[in-house]
C-alpha cells in the first residue's frame, strides 16, 4: 500500500491523504489508536525525560526508596517477630519448677501423678541433670556453666494442658492447682512472655502505620518539588502548548507519566533494599531460630506486599505530580 | 469569519488599550493590522485566541460570539487559530519536526498522521531538508518559518500574525510576506500585525489602523 502511493501523481496523492484525514478524525479504532500512541509516547519521552537529567533523577528516586524502606522494614520485622513467636506459642507448656531441695525421683512421682489429671495432656520430668545438659548445648552459657562445681537447676516437671484448655480463666485455675502442690517452687506458664510481646508488637504496629503515613506525605512532597522544578524548566513549553490549544489535561499528562515513573523506581528501589537487608539478616535469624529449637525462617515482603509497595509508591508519585501540576497551571490561567 | 462590535479592553494599570474597535475579516480574507507600539495591535490579536478577554463589545469567530466561552473549551478555539509570533517562540529543546508536530499532538492525531503533515507543512516553508535540526541551528528567517509550518499544519481557518517580521531583515521580512500570500491564494484567512508600512505598502491588502486604541483606518 505505502509503495503504490508513493507511485501517485501528486494530485491524486492529496485526495487519497484527505479520505485517509476524514477517517482517521472518525473512525474510532483509529481514534483508539492515536490515544494509545499518545499515551505509549509520554510514557516513553517521559522516561527520557528523566534519564536526561541522570543525576538528579536518582537523587528523587533514592529519597522516595528511603523513605518508603523505613517503614517497609519495620513493618517486615514486626511481621517476622510475630510469626516467629507464634511457632513458639504452640509449644504452648507449663513448667513446675520443683523445690531445690526435692530430688529427681521426688519429681518423677509428681510426673506420674500429674499426668492423670484431667486437664493435664502429658508431664515430663526433667531431670536437674537434663537441664543443665539442655542449657549447657542450647544457650550458649555452656562455659559459664562449666566454671560451676555443682547444679544449681532443680529438677522441672514438664506439663502439657489439654488442647481443650484454651479460655484464659480455666488456664489461671491450673496454674493455681499446679502452684497448690507442696512440690511447687514455682510455676511458669510459658507463653506469658508472648503476650507480652503480642501486645507491644501490636503497638509498634500501630507506630508502622504513623510512620507510613508521615513518610508517604514525604514521598509526595518529594514528587511535587521534584515535577516543580521540572515545571519551571518547562514553562515556555507549556505556554506555547495553552496558545496550540493544548488542554490542561495534555499538559499534566507528561508530567503525571513522570510521577509515575519516579514512583515506580523508588518503590522498586525500596524493594531491592528491603530484600537485600533481610538477606543480610537471613543467617543470623536462622542461628537465632535454632537456638529456640524453632522451625521457623525469615519472611520476606509477599506478593501482596510487594504490589502494595509498589502500588502506593506509583500512586503517591502520580498524585504528588498531579497536585503540583493542577496548582502550576491554576496559577497560569491566573496570570 | 471574524468580527469585532465594539470591542474596548481596559487594563487596571494602563488605562482603555482599545476603544470601540468594529471590523469585520471576511473568509479567505487577509488584511493588515498596523499602528504605532502601543496602539493596541497586539491586545486585539490577544483578544481572538482568549489571551484575553474584552472588557466591552463583542468578538465574533465563525459564527459564534466568543467573550464568554467557558474556559474548557478555549482550548479548542484555539485550535482552530493559527499563532504566529515576533519571537517565534519555539521550543529549543526539540527539534523542527517535533516543533510543528506539537499543533498535531495537542489535537491528538496518530503517528503516521502527525508526521505526513508535519513534513507537507515543512515542505510549504520549503525546511523539508532541516527537520532533524534544532531551531538555535536555524537562522531567524528559518526559525520564523517553523514558526510558520507550526502555525499552518493543523489547517486553522484563521492565521494570527503578530509583528512576524519584526526580528528579519527586509530581504527575509518580504519572503516571509510572499509566503503568507501564497496562502492567501489558495484560500487561508490571515491577519496580521505589523508597523512596517513599507512593506504593507507592496501587497494590495486591507490594511487595518489603530491610533491610541482606536480603528482610524479599514473598518
């Protein structure tokens, strides 16, 4: 086709150009089409744009990566404590720590008895001699321990409630048996700590959520100064384009298609960084996790995580363009 | 085409710039608007594209009176306009082509669309050869006529004209004039603005006279 018109007497060519004009104003597949160019092309010029002032750019991009890895990260530790700590939780026991003086075998009738009781699943002596061993391999006291020339543990029954025994109340009243014994030195529910732990975290969680919103107005604030700068720069184009008959909308799109990108780089950026720095946590968290005798390795950001990101990174860079711009051109029309 | 009642503009700090001016451009009519600076030519060819608005009277652009057009559609008046100006007030950061394809953009046509009349614009300027390059390797006659390419390529039915040759020498300023005649002929609707009488003087046009905001001349 292209070649055939180029074989056209002029005359002709200009005919064949106004039939081609009329339908390319009103088809609408065509229409589409122009759009979608119009749009693929700043997406490009705009990415273009920003690689032309290199250093710049990923000074922008670096400041909203950080700002968005704070409270990624903590968000992500908060995450990884509570997971690994509710791996602990259903170790869910109570340890009845007999009187110092008792003897293991005292213990081990205590361990029989108990064990017919009937909220009690399981109990297990261990021994004073057991436990030294355990905290000796596990805690790494081990030469500390060995300094000492006789065994200050007493002997521990291990108890295991019932599944059934889940309401608080019904927990505290064995506890109250349990502390009853003429046996009991003292009794230690272990996944007290872990609410202590559950409700602090719940409110650094709390704290994640300020900290996002504070560095997310950042990020904005970040975008906007970047595109004003760039709006400056460009004042010349955009008031020949308002006298082409450009629409404010037209005008806004480059610089909308540049929020986006600096959104999008400095949430992947925040991506990469948060990856790498738990990577960088990766081994000493699993040596931490054998030391608990927990299954339970580090988590990284999830899918859902990762497009939330990316996601609020892209849409805060688009709305940061977007205030600075519908501003910008207020001012203009003022003028 | 175009029709002023009556028009005045008043400026808070430099008093009426134009009092009463009436005139009518007829289709496929190209005149000359001439005064001393200061005289109000400039204010009047504001006044078309909606750089402006009049403080009194009434502008008329085919058909249509346009003082109070809501602000959304001033966008596409002007692009029914051709602006060109004394500066010629390109973007220097783009080449030729992408300078007279801006008209095309705005007015969203396709790629292929953009780029064949781009080149049939550029090709009138007789700048086919140089639309790879950037306006500041352009002389000033060249610059004026991407100037020009960008002012015709979207085919407005009316071509504003502001002092465009005041930057040129009179060799260039009278080639620029033959070109706008050549539209002329082949039926474009011009009016420009310009204090070179001499000039004005070799074309056979209508010539329009401001005096202190007032039409004196051509009504």
């Amino acid at each position: 086709m292209p070649i055939a018109r180029h074989k056209q007497t002029p005359r002709k060519r200009r005919d064949t150009t106004a039939v081609r004009v009329k339908r390319t104003r009103n088809g609408p597949a065509n229409w589409l089409r122009a759009y979608a160019d119009l749009h693929v092309e700043t997406l490009k010029s705009s990415f273009a744009r920003l690689r032309r002032t290199p250093v710049a750019s990923s000074m922008t991009v670096l400041v909203i990566a950080i700002a968005l890895t704070i409270p990624a990260s903590f968000h992500l530790f908060i995450k990884n404590v509570r997971q690994a700590s509710s791996t602990l939780e259903a170790t869910n026991q109570v340890s009845l720590f007999l009187k110092p003086e008792l003897s293991n075998e005292t213990g081990g009738k205590l361990a029989e008895t108990l064990k017919k009781h009937p909220q009690v699943a399981a109990a297990e002596l261990i021994t004073k001699e057991a436990g030294l061993q355990e905290l000796k391999s596990y805690s790494g006291f081990g030469d500390a321990l060995r300094a000492l020339d006789f065994n200050p543990l007493p002997a521990v029954v291990s108890i295991k409630p019932k599944d059934s025994l889940t309401r608080p109340e019904e927990v505290e009243k064995l506890l109250a048996e349990l502390k009853a014994l003429p046996e009991t030195d003292f009794v230690q529910l272990d996944t007290e700590w872990m609410h202590k732990l559950n409700s602090l975290l719940t409110i650094a969680q709390r704290s994640v959520i300020v900290f996002s919103v504070l560095l997310s107005l950042g990020v904005l604030f970040i975008v906007g100064n970047t595109i004003r700068l760039e709006l400056q720069n460009r004042h010349e184009e955009i008031a020949v384009a308002k006298l082409m008959g450009a629409t404010d909308r037209f005008i806004r799109r480059p610089f909308l298609y540049a929020g986006f990108w600096y959104g999008f780089l400095g949430g992947t950026l925040a991506w990469l960084i948060v990856s790498a720095f738990l990577l960088f946590l990766r081994g000493p968290s699993r040596r931490l996790a054998e030391l608990y005798g927990s299954p339970y390795t580090l988590s990284f950001l999830g899918l859902t995580e990762t497009e939330l990101l990316i996601g609020a990174s892209v849409s805060l860079g688009i709305i940061g363009a977007w205030i600075v711009v519908s501003y910008h051109l207020r001012e203009l029309d003022a003028t | 085409m175009l029709q002023f009642i009556n028009v005045s503009k008043r400026y808070s700090d430099s008093g009426e710039v134009l009092s009463n001016v009436s005139f009518r451009l007829e289709q496929g009519e190209m005149a000359f608007l001439t005064g001393h600076s200061g005289a109000g030519k400039s204010t009047m060819l504001k006044l078309i594209p909606l750089i402006e608005r009049p403080t009194r009277g009434q502008v008329v652009f085919d058909g249509r009176p346009i003082n109070h057009l809501p602000k959304r559609q001033v966008p596409h008046l002007r692009r029914k306009l051709g602006l060109i100006f004394q500066d010629y007030r390109l973007l220097h950061d783009r080449t030729v082509f992408d300078n007279v394809a801006l008209p095309l953009q705005i007015a969203g046509y396709g790629q292929q669309e953009t780029a064949r009349r781009v080149r049939a614009a550029l090709d009138k300027v007789g700048l086919l050869r140089k639309e790879k390059r950037y306006p500041l390797a352009l002389s000033g006659g060249e610059q004026q006529r991407v100037g020009i390419a960008r002012a015709i390529v979207h085919k407005p039915s009316l071509i504003l004209a502001d002092e465009p040759t005041g930057n040129l020498d009179p060799d260039l300023s009278a080639e620029i004039m033959a070109l706008f005649r050549e539209f002329n002929q082949v039926g474009v609707t011009l009016l420009i603005a310009s204090h070179n009488l001499d000039l004005i003087s070799r074309f056979a046009c209508r010539t329009l006279k401001l005096h202190q905001g007032q039409l004196v001349e051509g009504d």
